[in-house]
C-alpha cells in the first residue's frame, strides 16, 4: 500500500514538474516562484520534514533546476556561427548540465537512504572461518603491530579466524632486485617482519613478483588461505574488539551475499581539516560518503567494495578468480563484477576500524588521482550503464559512482567561464542581468537547498566545492591521461603516518597562488570593464560577482596548500577511562585523558606530585574492553603538567614484548562506540546561510594565512582560527 502511495505521488508529481517546467512566464514571475519554493523548502527543513514531505521539497526544488536548464537549452547558447564565444559557451553548458546530472542521479540513490541495520545475532555452534588479510607494500613495523594486534585482538573463536600478514614489500623480486640497496632493504623487511609475526602468532606470506599490485597480493592470499569468509584491513586500519561479531551474522542469514562493508573511520584530520582547523568541529569529507552515499547505494543492492574494512565470501570471489586487477581500483571493480553475477552486499553504517589518512597535500592529491583514474579505467573498461547482468538500479548507482570523477572538467569550466568575457568579452552566456539573477540566482539557491536536504548533516555548503577545487588542478591532467591511455596508470601506495616537521606550502602550491592571483586581475577588469561599459554594466557586474565566488574558494585554498606543522608521530584519541598508576609498591588511582600507540595522557590527584618525576618508570593497570583480566603496561613519565583538578602526566609506552601492543590497541582501538560518539559530535546541520557566512569567515582568514606562508610571514599565520560555535568539542 505504502508502496503504491509513493509510485502515485511521483507520477503526479512528475505531471506537475512537466507542465511548470516549459510554462511561459514572465521574469518577475519566474523569480517570484524561485523564491516561493526556497521559502517552502526552509519552511519544510525548519520543520524537519521526513517522509513524503522530505519529497516534496526535493519535487518542488527539481522544478526550477528543470525550468533553469529549458531556459539555459532553449535561449542562452551563444549562436554556432559566433565561434570564439560558441566553443567555451558550449562547454560551460555541458559543465552545467554534468552537474544538474548528477544531482538527479545523486537524488535518485539518496533521497530515501537506508536506514542503519542492526547485526544479526551469530550462532556460536555454526560460525564460519574467517581469514583476515592485511596487505602491506611499504609500511613500517610499528605500524603494522598495531593493525595486526586489533586483528588479533577481535572477538572470534581463535580456532575460527587466522591472521595473515600480506607483504609485498618483502617479495623475491624485491630482495633480488638488480639495485643493491634495494634488495639489502627488501631482505631486512622480510626478516623483520617474519620475526614480529612469529611473535605475534600471525602467519607472514609473500609471493614471487608484485603483479597485479593489490589485487594480486590479495589472491595470493586467497591461493594460501581456506577459511569461508575473507576480512580486508588496510595496513593501517585497526578494527575494534567488535569487528567480526557485528558483520559475520549477514552472511548466516543470506547464503547469496558476497560483501559487508563499514565505513572507513580516520582518528586524525586530513591536509584540508588539518589546515584549516575544522577536524573537531565539522564532518569530516568521508562522512559524506560513509554517511549517507553508502546507505543509498546500500538501498539499491549496490553498495561497493572499499578496499578495506570489509568482509567477503570466498566461494563468490572464487567464481570471478579473486579480487579484479584490471583497474587500479580493484575494489568497486570487484563489486562490479559479483553484483553482475547476481551477488548481494550489505552495508553495515557503523564505524568499526579507526585508520590513517594522508597527512600532507602531496599525498593528498596522489591518493584522489589513484581513485579517479581506477573510476576513468572502470568507466573504459566496464561501462557500468551498459553492464550485462546488473540491474536497471545498480547501473545508475555504479554510473554516479564512477562519473563523479569527471568533476574536474565542469569545475575548470567555471573557473575559467567568468575570466572569458572580464578578459576578452566572449559572450559565453548569452542573457541580461535580470535574466541571469532571475534564472541563475534561483537555480543556485535551490540547489543549494537541495544539498542540504540531502546531506546537511554530513557537509556543510561551500566545502564541497573547496574539495573539488583543490583536487581540480591535478586530477584534470591526471583524468584525460587515463582516458587518453587507461592502460597507463599504476598503482601506487598512498604515504601514510607523515611527519609534518615545519609550517610550509605544500610542493604542489604554486598553482593555486597563480590562479588566485589570474583571479584577482579578473576583479580589476571588473571595475574596468563597467567604467569602459557601463550600458553593460548589469551583466559585467553579474559575471565579476561569479569570479569573486570563485576568488572566495580560490582563497581559502590558499589555507589548504598551506602545510601546519605537525611534529606528533602517532594522533590521540581522547578518552575518559578510569586506570591505575603502579609505582613501585605503591597505586594511584587516575583517569585516561587520552591515549595513542605511542603514548597516554593520564589525570593524577595532586597528592602524587612528589612521587611522580620526568623520567619516572611505572606501570598502567586498566581493565579491557574484554573478559579478559585486568592488564599491566609499563610506561615512563615524559612530562609533568598541572590544571584545576591535579596533575597531567604526558607518558610513553614501553613496548618490550608482543602482548603490550596488544594491550594498547585494546586502549586505543577495541571500543567502536568511541568512534560513532566523535561522529555523532560534528553531525551539525549548519544551515545554508550560516554556513555560508562562516564558510566566507573561513576563507577570508585562510587568504591571508596562505599569502603569509607564500611570502615567508608563516610566523603571524600559525594560529589556528576560533573554532565556530556550531558543535561541541568531543568528550
């Protein structure tokens, strides 16, 4: 019933939409009835509509996104004959209408997103086998200890579960490489590493050649391994205690299951919050995905493999030979390929693993260029529109996946459009100013609108659009090089766990210091042009405003190339975890502030200040997130500091044997609930004009941040900005 109510409403609603879209109205009216549905669209969020109400203010604002494109299709196209202004008014329009595209098809696979599931319960007495895979190509030690102690640390029958270590870092091509510091390195790794799993009872497998990069590590994996189901963590991704018993249970329950995917949770910010100092405070650009893309396509059966953090069933990946190597991106080509076999995946919307992201914006930019040719090769390869065996559903969903990554071209055209008519007067867009602010302005606040229904709680207006920009000036060479050759790209490792040692713009800055400094003579030949102009002034001024738009985002990615210096090796978690301090003989009650893999930051009352010194050795006694007895880790008083209620003890961990990194990934990593709570924190539906105002806030402070780096000042730049009274710190 409810079904056929909602198949009644869009049909009705579709006829509404046809016949107001090529009504004939005037100007006036047109922005009267722009500024109507706006003012409905507020009056429905104010009101937290849900439901049917949710999708009328969606139907309402997909109006006048289709009167605008009638009206950009059927009058503003400069004429063919006029070529120097046809060619970049044409592509500006196909710029517009790739967006007003996606924004259908972003409609179509979240308007109504899933709600999150609730794990099945497992039956002890029919548990499948599990191996868990870590592949590893170029990380340390330490790091890997880490990853492997949470897998290890997981609440799964031992006799059920094997970890494997999956280097290939170490293979025999590598130690017998023609370089001979190479091969010195590639043996010292292997060895070391076969030592810490010996310790730590993990099994350590490498192969001959590093083929296929990680899809063909993974499948030696798979050659070497029997167990029913396969866990995937990236080096640098360690699960929570929880992990296994909260995804196994789907595939019980559902016998044509390949894939259950959670989301990819990081414990520190990435170059953009990091520089910006917006990690405590606003979601983070995963979340949105995570957040609510995931459920969407989830919805739909369509839900995509994410290279890690996830679960998979052998017996399908059996039938496609392993994990697909044909692309770069060899996880949502692998749930390509068992969606069109007719397999089903899940997603689990609950972070259970805490990783890494890149630290600096060079690794930044090297990560999304990897994802965006992988996404170009599927497109090549693939074409998932086309794609036989999948459903009319999953095509849409997979086709707004992997075209997302075109944005580079529509967001170079709107960077560039403006700057044509202020330097040369193409008249790319042919419409007066009342026309423009009629049509356009309308357009742009009911997109806008329309963002915030579908994702306000997990991006804030403006910030996409910094995103995109700042990938924009590599990603466009690095796109049209794959759709030139999409046999070129390889894959390359993503730098993880970076030291940031002094503030400094970034190796890939300089662009983005020109383009603003091209933007900024787009505003003098603003002024120019009305002053030389003026019987075209409401048209010059309507095209000077949009480059000062893009002179605003411009801006504050100045702040964003703008590297902070960040010296901590390993990233807090901060926590509030009653422990016990054991020096000598004696025990002092106190509390965990926060805690890293390298270190703790532990509350003492001030009586225990003549006994606790820099260089004083002790030990953490903490009950685990387990059934397991209370644990002892030996630490050392790095730092003694004082607040209102006592002492603050900066300690470093003392790992001397296997079962301390155990011990302290149970401090930092066992507890999933501690990263749905830091979520749960920065999920703040800011609004569309309040977040604008502190988005024009953020930029104006960052413009001056970056010029201050770029010309030497970073000393007057460092401080971070006052974090926006929009949501509270984490606790």
């Amino acid at each position: 019933m409810r079904a056929g109510l909602i198949v009644a409403f869009w049909a009705v609603a579709a006829v509404l939409i046809i016949s107001i879209v090529a009504l004939p109205i005037s100007l006036q009216a047109h922005l009267v009835a722009g500024l109507t549905v706006v003012a409905c669209m507020i009056i429905l969020k104010f009101f937290r509509a849900q439901g049917i109400w949710r999708l009328i203010a969606l139907a309402l604002g997909t109006a006048i996104v289709l009167r605008y494109v009638f009206w950009r299709t059927t009058s503003t196209i400069p004429p063919i004959t006029e070529v120097t202004s046809f060619i970049p008014g044409f592509l500006l329009y196909l710029a517009e209408m790739y967006s007003v595209m996606m924004l259908f098809l972003s409609l179509f696979v979240v308007s109504s997103p899933l709600k999150s599931r609730k794990a099945p319960q497992i039956d002890p007495q029919n548990l499948p086998t599990v191996d868990v895979f870590v592949p590893s190509y170029n990380e340390n030690a330490d790091l890997l200890a880490t990853t492997l102690a949470a897998a290890k640390g997981m609440t799964y029958p031992a006799d059920k579960v094997t970890v494997w270590l999956l280097d290939d870092g170490g293979t025999d091509e590598k130690c017998n490489s023609s370089t001979a510091n190479a091969a010195h390195q590639a043996r010292e790794r292997r060895a070391e590493l076969q030592a810490l799993c010996a310790a730590m009872d993990v099994k350590y497998l490498t192969r001959a050649r590093n083929l296929h990069a990680k899809a063909g590590n993974l499948n030696n994996g798979l050659e070497h391994s029997t167990g029913d189901l396969v866990a995937v963590f990236d080096a640098d991704h360690a699960p929570a205690r929880s992990f296994l018993t909260e995804t196994v249970g789907y595939f019980t329950t559902d016998k044509n299951l390949f894939l259950v995917q959670t989301p990819h949770f990081f414990i520190n910010p990435d170059p953009l919050e990091r520089n910006l100092g917006t990690f405590q405070t606003m979601p983070s650009e995963n979340e949105m995905f995570y957040g609510v893309i995931q459920r969407g396509l989830d919805k739909w059966d369509a839900a995509f493999f994410c290279g890690s953090a996830a679960v998979l069933r052998r017996e399908a990946l059996q039938e496609t030979n392993g994990f697909s190597g044909v692309s770069i991106t060899e996880d949502c080509e692998t749930a390509l390929e068992l969606h069109s076999r007719g397999w089903t995946s899940v997603y689990v919307d609950k972070p259970l693993i805490a990783g890494l992201q890149p630290d600096s914006f060079a690794s930044f930019i090297g990560q999304r260029s990897r994802w965006a040719q992988g996404m170009m090769q599927i497109l090549r390869y693939k074409f998932p529109p086309f794609k036989r065996g999948l459903k009319i559903s999953q095509r849409l969903c997979y086709m707004s996946s992997s075209m997302f990554w075109l944005f580079p071209f529509s967001r170079f055209c709107f960077l560039i459009s403006p700057l044509c008519y202020l330097f040369f007067g193409l008249e790319i867009f042919t419409a007066s100013g009342g026309e423009f602010l009629a049509y356009t302005f309308t357009y742009m606040m009911v997109n806008f609108m329309m963002q915030n229904y579908l994702y306000g709680r997990y991006r804030w207006p403006w910030i996409s659009d910094l995103y995109e920009y700042i990938q924009t000036i590599y990603l466009l060479p690095a796109v049209l090089s794959v759709i030139a050759n999409p046999s070129k790209p390889t894959f390359k490792v993503t730098a993880k766990n970076e030291s940031m040692e002094e503030s400094r713009v970034s190796e890939l800055g300089t662009p983005y210091f020109i383009i603003f400094g091209i933007l900024i003579l787009g505003v003098i030949a603003t002024g120019i042009r009305v002053w030389a102009e003026p019987y075209k002034a409401d048209l010059t001024l309507v095209t000077g405003a949009w480059n000062v738009l893009n002179l605003i985002i411009a801006g504050c990615a100045l702040g964003v190339v703008s590297e902070r210096a960040t010296r901590r090796q390993s990233h807090r978690v901060r926590v509030e975890r009653p422990c016990r301090f054991v020096l000598g003989d004696e025990i002092i009650d106190a509390v965990l502030k926060d805690v890293s893999v390298g270190g703790a930051r532990v509350h003492v009352p001030p009586s225990a200040e003549p006994k606790l010194k820099k260089g004083t050795s002790g030990t953490l006694e903490f009950q685990p997130f387990s059934s397991l007895p209370v644990q002892h880790l030996p630490m050392e008083i790095r730092k003694v500091g004082m607040d209102d209620r006592g002492l603050l003890l900066g300690c470093r961990f003392m790992t001397e044997k296997p079962e301390h990194r155990r011990m302290i990934a149970d401090l930092v990593f066992a507890n999933a609930d501690q990263w749905s709570e830091f979520q749960k924190n920065r999920h703040h539906d800011i609004g569309v004009l309040r977040g604008t105002l502190w988005f024009f806030m953020v930029a104006f402070y960052q413009t001056g941040r970056g010029l201050s780096y770029f010309f030497g000042l970073q000393k007057i730049g460092t401080s971070n900005p006052p974090a926006p009274s929009v949501a509270p710190a984490v606790k």
